[in-house]
C-alpha cells in the first residue's frame, strides 16, 4: 500500500471521529466511506472486530445460537469474524444505510435495521438479545453512553452487553454531564447491569503507521523540555536512548545545542550521528548497572520511547537521577500501555517512581498524559522529576 493512500485512510479515520463532528457529520463521512471501509481497515489492520467477536465467543461458548444484535454494525465486520466463529443468529443494526447495504450483501446477518443509537427509543421490544455488541460505534460524532439504556434495555436479563471502543474515545463518550465511566456506574448501581470485565487490549488498529511517520512522541518530548528551559538553550541534556536521534533533532529545532547521546545499539546510534546533531555519543545499556558517566553531569536526562518490555526498565532510574546536576530534570516518556511492564525487581514503575521520591533524590514535576503518542492511536505519559 502506498504510503498516499495510508495517509487518506488515516484522514478518514480522523476524520469520522473529529471531536468536532455531530452524527449527521460522521453519518455523511461513512456514506462516503462504506464501499472502501473494508479493505481500508484490512489495510490498517484494523483488529477490533476479531477482538470483540472472540470475547463473545468466550462468554457464550458452545451456545453459537445466541441472538446477537451488532448495534453499529457498520460494513459488518463483528458480524463475519462472529460467523468465522459459528454464531448464526445475527441481527445489524446501524445509523447509515450506505453502511449496511455493504453487510448486508454478505449473507452474515438474519435481518438489519437502519436505526440511530442515542437516548431515544428504538423499535425493538424489550429483552430481545441475548448480546448486544457495539465495537468503534462509541466516539466523537458517533454513539456515546446516552444510548446505553436502550442498549441494557432490549438486552434479556442474564444476557450481556459488549462495548468495544478506542481508548482515546473514552473522554469523548460521557452524556449529559456525566462521563462514559459515570454512566457505566450509575447503571450498575441502579441494578441494571452487572460488570464482568473491562479488558485493555493492544493493537486494536495495528497497521495504521507502518511506512507513515506518526510518532509524535520525540516533538511532544521536546516541547515539554523546552517548556522546562525557556530561553536557556545552552543547557546540557542527555537524550538516553537516543536510538537514530529522534528526540535530539526536535530539541535542536527547538533551538537546543549541547546534546549527547546514549544508546545501547551502535547501529541506532551511528543513523544518529550523522545528523549532526549531537557532541557525543556513547554507546551503553541502560539498566541497573554503572554508566561510565561522572554524577551530575547533565541540566537534563531524557529518554523517550525507551522504557519497555526488553527494553530499559525502572532498574535504570538510580543511574539517570546519579547523573543528572541537582536541580537538574529527568524526563521520561512511555506509551502508556507500555509502563506495566517497567517495573523491577518485584515493584512497579509507579512504587519506583514514588520510592525516589520518598528517599529524597527526585521530587515529581508533574506526570503528562498526552494524546496521539503514536499515530493518533496510543496515548503517552510524560513524568518529569526534579532532582534534588
Ligand atoms: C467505526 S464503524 C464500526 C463498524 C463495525 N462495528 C466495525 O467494527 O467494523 C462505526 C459505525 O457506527 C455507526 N454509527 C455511528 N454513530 C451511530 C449512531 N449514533 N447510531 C447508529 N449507528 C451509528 C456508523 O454508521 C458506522 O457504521
């Protein structure tokens, strides 16, 4: 696929989920967009449907005859990956007819209906399903938690309602002035549904970037070092982990001239320097080990995009705050759905994150969460410390 036509997809993407967009705006959109969205998803790689369908299939398991509404069935994606899986009952129901004249050519579903999921009514008599399964139909300019009664509603008692969405749609899907959690609280405690389980899952769209630039991590990164320094440009920072020097070029458009490098592949590093971008560079693993680096050396240690399963991990803290001048910054970025797995030595990134702290050598800055860490799909945390 051309990285031309992975940018349009991306648009598109973007575009039916503007914050900006009312329904009937994300409506025209997948009028628009219902005879490519298939191959356009199979091209991101786009997993949620497979994802959602094998979770039904966990909870109903041998029972393939379970009636399942697919409320936002779109093209009818969940309804071929609950088809692949033997489920035969299958009813789609979606806000755009564009969209469902496509699923319905597939032969997956019983019957369809084009309805529009909000607070009102729909035309559907109580305790119907046996699940009801919404997967990318909750989002900005979609469906959001107003239509959750109505969902519980035609949903048979002991039967389940399965909500699969991005995360970063979440803030976007609260309701009246209460937020998509709020909503899936009241409802529980007002005894009308019971929570089984919230999964996170990885790569929910995993092919969006492949070939595409899309990694803001290093721009947001530097732009919260410039904030830190302001005019001070001369200071000296570390870029740990620096890999081909991403980081390192948007502090030096940042105007920032005293760079070096660390990395633990020769190979990243020499990409890097032949940017000109840093004095120095030097070739370690960051890890709980010793860096041939005096104490206080640098204004500021930065590592972005390094602290990660098989990468570096919170063993390696002692080292960046040793080296780092009192007074001086530490200032760490992660996907967010990485940091589970930075922990060491039996605690966590966030025990270790706190440990320093409460033993006096760091004291916390403030801890950024940021949107569209990479390709608009993942969000990352910035914690910035002080050392002391
Ligand atoms: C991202 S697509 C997902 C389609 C399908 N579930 C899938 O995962 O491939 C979102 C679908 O939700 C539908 N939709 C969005 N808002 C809706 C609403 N308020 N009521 C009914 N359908 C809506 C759109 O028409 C679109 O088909």
């Amino acid at each position: 696929m051309s990285t031309t036509r992975q940018e349009e997809i991306w648009a598109m993407v973007k575009g039916v989920n503007a914050v900006t967009n009312n329904v009937g705006k994300s409506l025209n959109l997948y009028r628009q967009w219902a005879p490519n969205f298939d191959q356009d998803n199979a091209d991101i790689q786009y997993n949620g449907p497979k994802f959602t369908a094998q979770t039904i299939d966990e909870l109903f398991g041998e029972n393939k005859d379970a009636l399942i509404l697919d409320a936002g069935a779109g093209t009818g994606l969940v309804g071929e990956e609950l088809q692949n899986l033997g489920f035969t009952n299958l009813v789609a129901l979606d806000g755009s007819q564009e969209m469902l004249d496509v699923a319905n050519q597939k032969g997956v579903y019983k019957s369809s209906v084009c309805s529009f999921l909000g607070p009102d009514r729909l035309d559907i008599d109580s305790r119907q399903y046996d699940c009801v399964v919404c997967v990318g139909t909750m989002a900005a300019g979609h469906a959001n938690a107003s239509c959750l009664p109505e969902l519980i509603r035609i949903t048979k008692s002991g039967g389940y309602v399965v909500i699969a969405m991005r995360e970063i749609h979440i803030p976007d899907c609260g309701y009246d002035g209460k937020s998509w959690d709020d909503w899936l609280k009241i409802h529980e405690d007002n005894g009308l549904w019971k929570k089984i389980e919230i999964r996170n899952v990885e790569n929910w769209l995993s092919g969006v970037y492949v070939g595409v630039n899309h990694y803001y991590g290093p721009k947001f990164t530097a732009q919260k070092i410039d904030e830190l320094f302001g005019e001070n440009k001369d200071v000296l920072i570390l870029d740990a982990g620096a890999g081909t020097g991403l980081v390192g070029k948007e502090l030096q458009n940042l105007g920032f001239t005293n760079l070096e490098a660390l990395d633990g592949s020769q190979d990243m590093l020499d990409v890097a320097n032949q940017k000109g971008i840093y004095k120095r560079s030097i070739c370690s693993l960051l890890g709980p080990n010793r860096l041939d680096i005096d104490p206080g050396q640098y204004d500021c240690v930065v590592c972005a995009g390094t602290m990660a399963a098989d990468h570096a991990n919170a063993g390696c803290l002692p080292e960046l705050i040793r080296i780092t001048k009192s007074g001086g910054y530490v200032v760490i970025a992660t996907r967010e759905a990485l940091i589970p797995d930075c922990g060491y030595d039996g605690k966590s990134w966030d025990d270790w994150l706190k440990i320093h702290e409460d033993n006096g050598l760091w004291k916390k800055v403030e801890i950024r969460r940021v949107e569209n860490w990479l390709a608009g799909f993942y969000v990352g945390v910035i914690n910035v410390y002080r050392v002391i």
